[in-house]
C-alpha cells in the first residue's frame, strides 16, 4: 500500500451531537467520521450537516483522518450533503454507505472530483460494504473510480441484508454453530457469519491497494468482546476497525499494535534478508524456518503498525 496512514481506529460520531463531535476531535482516535446517516434521525438531517461543516472548519483535528459519512444513493439528501462538502479543505474523505453499484459509486467520484476542483488536495471517497449486493459487486465497486481510497465492511446492515437472526452488531447469531453426527453426541461448534464475507472484502480492498476497515463491535462495555473482536480483524490483514464508543479506542488500538517479539522477529527477518541479498541468495534459513521476499514483504507490514 503506498498510504502510509494509520487508520486503526475509526470512530463513529453522531454529526448532530456536538459535545460528542467535540469530544471526538479531542481523542485518541486515528480517523473520525461524522455520521449524517443512520445516527440521525430523518428530521434532523440538515442540522446534521450544517453541524458537520462548522465542526470540520472550526475544530481542531491535528492529524485525523476526518471523515463524512452521507446518506447512500437515492437520498434526498446527498446531494446538498455533496455540495456543501466538497470544497472543505480540511475534510478528507466522503464515506459512501451501502455501496452496491458501479455506476453510482463512478457517478459519485467525478461529482466530489468536479466539485472539489484543483484548489484542494483530492477528495477521497470511502465505501461501505454493507450488503449481499455490495459483496457481490465488490470487485467493480473497488475499482470503479481512482478516487476510492478505502473499503468498510459493515457487519450490521450486512446481518440484516442477508436475514441473519442476529440483533447484536458484529456478533455472530447464538444458533449458527455446527453440530456433530449423533454418534459424536450432537456437539455443536460456534461458526462466524463473518469469516467469508471479511475475507471477500478484504481481497477486493487488496487487489486494488485499498484500506480495509472492519465495521464495530456494537456492545462497546464489553471489553472481552472489544478486544476479541479488533484482535480477529487486526490478524485478517485489516488496517483498522470503526469504534462507536471512546472506551473502545485504546483497546482497539492495542490489538492492531504489534507485541515486541513480532517486532524483534520482523526486523530479524529483515536484516537476515538483507546480508541474504548482499551474497547472492533469494532464501536462507533462519532460526529452522525458510524465509524470503514473501517473509519480507509480511514483516514489512508489521513494522507499519509499529508505534
């Protein structure tokens, strides 16, 4: 990946409660996205983005990635939310939620890229994948425009989308489990709604050299979950995940920090490499393993999320 950012956590706020979009650019959070969808209610939407504006002029954000997540195509709100967007300096991203079609996800790009004009550094526009539809075009949806910066997997509508009995985002439902022939005693084993569908994202995010973000874990007291949760997508590959709740800022963040043995060893594995190329070799074999470019190139991306 060329963007070296680090968007390890995301946090989710309402656009229409200032204290909590206050709060928000005062924390710890590695990206923020003012919300104007799903958390505001229908007639509070124009409020919603007259707030988002004044907080994204007015705040100090230091180095955030800030965000905007509008209402998804179709809204008879999108396209004052565009307008009134597009030519704020400091705002980094668009978040495009339930993006399901190419056309509309292109159709959007060259609008913020008109709007935004050469004044500015270039809008990015982010997309959530949200739905069976969005899963299933993903691969169009990624590439559909160059300025789409980054991928969002969001695990709550995705649930509704494909009727998962589930009322608990970012948890697998308590009955998905499979269950073992009678002569084993019908023993039952959980199974994760989410594994194909991450791993899906995922590979679209990184056959266009995209982020990838995870959606929240929505039970945000609960720290075991918290943590369980970021630590599952952090070991995926992910680049982050969104939190809805500052409590979950520091754990999450953790779980995407490498221990200091993966450290030690990626750096290892580095210079091992290094003396490796100065005598000629593409692989060698350090403390009983192989290793080569592929080892390198895993370290690497270790060594990223080392702070």
């Amino acid at each position: 990946m060329t963007d070296t950012r680090l968007t390890r956590t995301y946090l989710a706020v309402p656009a229409h409660r200032t204290h909590m979009v206050q709060r928000a650019a005062g924390s710890a959070a590695d990206a923020v996205f003012l919300d104007l969808e799903d958390a505001v209610p229908f007639c509070e939407k124009k409020q919603a983005l007259l707030a988002a504006v004044d907080a994204i002029e007015r705040l100090d954000w230091g180095s955030k990635t800030v965000t905007v997540r509008i209402n998804a195509i179709g809204s008879p709100f999108i396209e004052d939310e565009i307008n009134r967007l597009a030519n704020l300096a400091r705002l980094d991203a668009v978040l495009l939620p339930k993006a399901e079609r190419v056309g509309d996800v292109s159709a959007l790009g060259e609008t913020l890229a008109a709007n935004r004009g050469s004044r500015s550094k270039a809008l990015e526009l982010e997309l959530l994948i949200e739905t069976a539809l969005g899963v299933v075009n993903v691969d169009g949806i990624a590439a559909a425009h160059s300025g789409v910066s980054a991928l969002h997997f969001g695990v709550g509508d995705f649930s509704a989308s494909i009727g998962a009995r589930s009322d608990e985002i970012g948890l697998s439902p308590r009955d998905y489990r499979h269950m073992a022939a009678a002569a084993e005693g019908h023993v039952t084993t959980p199974l994760d709604l989410f594994a194909y569908p991450m791993m899906r994202v995922l590979i679209a995010a990184r056959a266009f050299n995209l982020r990838m973000i995870d959606g929240p874990f929505g039970a945000f007291r609960d720290l075991q979950g918290t943590v369980g949760s970021a630590v599952k997508a952090a070991a995926m590959g992910y680049d982050g995940k969104q939190v809805i709740h500052p409590d979950q800022i520091e754990p999450t963040q953790s779980a995407f920090q490498p221990s200091a043995s993966d450290i030690a060893s990626a750096r290892r594995v580095i210079e091992a490499m290094e003396v490796a190329e100065r005598e000629g070799h593409a692989a060698i074999t350090l403390d009983g393993r192989m290793i080569d470019l592929a080892n390198v190139r895993m370290a690497e991306r270790i060594l990223r999320f080392a702070s």
